[in-house]
C-alpha cells in the first residue's frame, strides 16, 4: 500500500510539472499585451516599446503596448490584475506601484496579492541638485545652510506623490525641517524653476537633469541611488555624503496576474534577463536614463514589499494626499 501511495504521489507530480511545462512551451500562443499605465513618450512606455520589440523577435508572438493613462496608474493597474492569468497580459509596473496605496485613500487592488512579479527590469535615480548661486558645494553643506536660514530655502518636485516629492521629504523630515516643498506639473518646468532661481532646490530624475547639469545650469549634490549614476559618475551617492537614508529609485519591472502559471513567469524571466542583456539594449537604456536591473522575481517581490512600507511611512509622516 505504502509504495502504491508512493508511485501515485511520484506520478502526480511528475504530471503537475509536466503540465505546467507545458505551458511554458506552448506560451505565447496567441499576441501579448503589455499595460503601460502613463500615455506615449514616457519613462515607462519607452522601456515597453523597445522591449516589445525584442520579445516579438525572440518569442514568435507579437507583443504590443496599449497606453492605459489615468488616475496616476490606478485605472491600468486595475485592468492588469483582472486579466486571464496565462501570460498573455502583462503589466509595466512604474515605482507609483508602491506609492500609490498609501497616497490615495484606498486602491482597488493589492500590489502584492493581485500580481506575480516576473523581473525589475530596469532603474533610474534622482539627484538632488540647486541653482549655482546657493553656496553649497555638498549635500551636508546644503544642509548646514538650510538650517541657518529658516524659511529661505524651497524644493521643486514634478507633482505630489512623485518619488521626487517622496524624496524632498525624508531629506526634510529627518534633517531640514523648514525645507518647503512646490509642487509642478512635471520634471521640465520644475526644473526650470531651480535654474530661475525661483526654488533652489531640486528633486528629479538624472535623466531629465542630465543637459542642465553637464550645462552648468544646475549643480549636482547627490544621487539617491546605492550606487553612482552612470551618466553623472562624479556627482556622489546620498550614503557617500552621509545621508544613507535618503535613497529611492524610479524602475520600471514586469508583472503579471496573480496565479499565472510558474513555468510562464521563469520563460518571461529569462527572456527578459536575454534582452536586457543585449548591447544595443543597454544603449537605448542609457539614453533615456536607465541602468539595466534584470532582477529574479523573488527579489523584485521582496523589493516591493519594502518600498510599500518605506513610502507609506513617509507619506504618513508628511501628511501627503493626492491630488
């Protein structure tokens, strides 16, 4: 009897994993859809495009994107996690992914439970930076004087709950109390701002400071990133310059609906980890200011899993509510 339950037991796994097998086989059998949750010619959407282009050669299927904007990623991320879980829908995760269920009153989806991570696919970081006329040459120096000038000194950030914003107030939060945050409609004329003069400070990604920076327009005190920029390998971390705790990436990862088959996340895993891999790939990547991650789904689902406590205690502490 004993070895009658053995060799049944033994013969039902083999046929589990030789279905879920299967499935990774026969996938993709039908076009992919890829959920970018901004409109066209964003950060997200960039990545997604160049990457739909690979997979479409690589996996004998058409991937495509379909923009789904609104309600700051809230409407596609909803959509992402009802579809069919057999691989064929996939979500372009951005960082509001884990900012989000703390910055709107609630969400109508579980970031952790509604999804299976496949990959972090890439990141960018922020720098923090100031008008060349503050006399600061360093983020402590920019600290220093924060604090000897009650009042006086003010960020720019591209829009409440941005990880720009997020940024702006754990520096304040924990170091310079009278730090004010202005709030824009976007990076370009935040950006703007700092270089006016009119907001000292700021909050962005290197990308989209990167020509004002190497301009001379804007001085670079620190990346917020663990490691130095690729772009700006001269400007130092936030931990090199004493401030380990300020530290936040934007990314972009892949995601599918909870309970897609295990066999289909590892293809997508390794297929990805192929295209991001490829030269001409990281090229492209660098261009538009991001560093090539490729990460293991189960780290990507740990690192969810934290950023969902570090923003929610930031966003609690700051009092922050969308807009």
């Amino acid at each position: 009897m004993k070895k009658l339950l053995a060799t049944l037991v033994a013969g039902t796994f083999v046929l589990g994993s030789g279905t879920d097998g299967a499935h990774a086989q026969q996938y993709p059998s039908k076009p992919v859809r890829m959920i970018v949750p901004f409109g066209p010619g964003g950060t997200v959407d960039v990545f997604a495009r160049i990457a739909a282009e690979k997979l479409t050669q690589r996996m004998g299927q058409n991937f495509y994107v379909e923009n789904v904007a609104g309600a700051s990623g809230n409407i596609a991320t909803v959509q992402a996690a009802k579809a069919e879980p057999d691989g064929h829908t996939l979500f372009m995760a951005f960082s509001t992914l884990t900012i989000n269920p703390s910055l709107f009153a609630s969400v109508p989806y579980d970031a952790v439970k509604d999804f299976e991570p496949v990959m972090l696919a890439v990141s960018g970081t922020h720098v923090i930076s100031v008008t060349p006329t503050v006399p600061a040459k360093s983020l402590k120096e920019l600290v220093e004087v924060i604090k000897a000038n009650p009042g006086k000194y003010n960020y720019a950030h591209g829009g409440a709950g941005t990880p720009g914003h997020l940024l702006g107030e754990q520096l304040r939060l924990a170091y310079a109390p009278d730090m004010v945050a202005v709030p824009f409609n976007g990076a370009g004329p935040a950006i703007a701002s700092v270089i006016g003069g009119h907001t000292p400070v700021g909050f962005s990604t290197v990308a989209s400071a990167f020509s004002q920076v190497e301009g001379g327009q804007l001085r670079a005190l620190a990346v917020t990133a663990k490691e130095r920029s690729r772009q700006l390998p001269n400007v130092p971390t936030t931990a090199e310059a004493g401030y380990p705790d300020i530290v936040g990436d934007i990314w972009v990862g892949v995601m599918a609906p909870a309970k897609t088959p295990a066999a289909i996340i590892a293809r997508l895993n390794k297929e990805l980890v192929e295209v991001i891999g490829q030269a001409d790939m990281r090229e492209r990547l660098a261009k538009v200011g991001f560093d090539p991650v490729a990460s293991t789904p189960e780290a990507f689902g740990k690192q969810i899993a934290s950023e969902l406590v570090t923003w929610r205690n930031v966003i609690q502490a700051a009092k922050i509510k969308a807009q």
